[in-house]
C-alpha cells in the first residue's frame, strides 16, 4: 500500500517553476542532506507527495508526484569529477527543485502537471493531518480563519493520514487545468 506525504517548494522554487514550467510535468525531484533541501528518505517508491505553496497565506497544491525510483540513472547525465561540475547535467530543466542542493540525490518520479491555480480551501486546510512514525497526529498549526498565517509546520517532508491523502488527491484530480478551463471559454 502507498503512502502520501507532503513537502513545501519555497518562493525561490515556485518563482523558477512559474516562469518557465506551469503545465510540465516534472520527471525528478532532488532528496538532500542538508536543511536546504527536504529529506526524502521515509518515502519509497510508489509513494506520493504533493507539493505545497504558500503565498499570501494561502496554500496552492503544486503537483502530485508519484516516486518510480531513488537512484542516479543516466537520465541524470554524468557525474561531476570536481565541485564546479553541475551535479545532475541531464536534469538541468528541473535543477530549481534542488539539483545543486548540498547532497542532492535524484528522486524520479511521475507527476502531475505544474499549476499554481489549486487552493486548499480553509476547511480542508484545518482538517488535514499528518501522522508521524509513532502513530501520533497532528494538524496545521497557525491557521486562522481559513488561511496559514506562519508556514513552519509545512516545512520538511511529512505524512499524510490516508483520509487527508485522499482529499488532496480528490482536490487535484477534479481541478480543471489551466488548458480545460481555455477551451471552455471560463476566466
């Protein structure tokens, strides 16, 4: 049985991915060490992990992104020699989620495409829940009136209860995309 964990993408993240990838699809994700990067190491292959964005104090579902594996493939191009070579050359498209972050391993997956257009709505972002290895739960801190005043309880990787997975997947998948809403002539 999969497993569905979430991870916050920063501002400097979601600017990169809205100036030049809404609507792709990522095929990687980059796991570090280090604190500037989310730890993937608790999610396995065929889990998911919806990216989240915060703006303004409002949560936006970035994408789902399904694992397919956690390992250097030569998709990735090759690896560096010296400190001055790039880490992962063949994800250069994607290098924003974290391909030059201390430590970075690749983390391919299967996603949905980029959009910035899905809110979770106030509700459902005070009923989502997270449940840590221990079994113990837990919801958002700081939300007021529907809306995430402070973001730190987002930060990191973290997993879902299977009710809140399933919420945030039945969210996605019955959001229009951008290109659906064109085509029906909807603003």
């Amino acid at each position: 049985m999969s497993t569905a964990f979430t991870t916050l993408w920063t501002q400097d993240v979601c600017r990169e991915l809205r100036r030049h990838r809404v609507g792709e699809r990522p095929s990687v994700a980059f796991s570090g060490v280090h604190q500037s990067l989310p730890s993937w190491t608790s999610v396995g292959v065929g889990d998911d992990v919806f990216a989240l964005h915060v703006n303004r104090c409002v949560v936006h579902l970035v994408t789902r992104l399904r694992v397919v594996d956690k390992q250097r493939r030569d998709c990735c191009g090759t690896a560096p020699t010296t400190w001055r070579d790039p880490s992962y050359p063949g994800h250069a498209t994607w290098a924003m989620l974290g391909a030059n972050g201390c430590g970075a391993s690749p983390v391919h997956v299967e996603a949905t495409p980029i959009r910035f257009d899905v809110t979770i709505p106030g509700d459902l972002l005070g009923a989502l829940t997270w449940r840590n290895r221990h079994g113990e739960e837990r919801t958002l801190k700081y939300v007021v009136n529907g809306r995430l005043e402070r973001s730190v309880s987002l930060q990191g990787v973290y997993r879902l209860t299977d009710e809140s997975a399933a919420r945030l997947g039945a969210l996605l998948d019955r959001s229009p995309t951008s290109v659906q809403r064109a085509e029906s002539g909807a603003h």
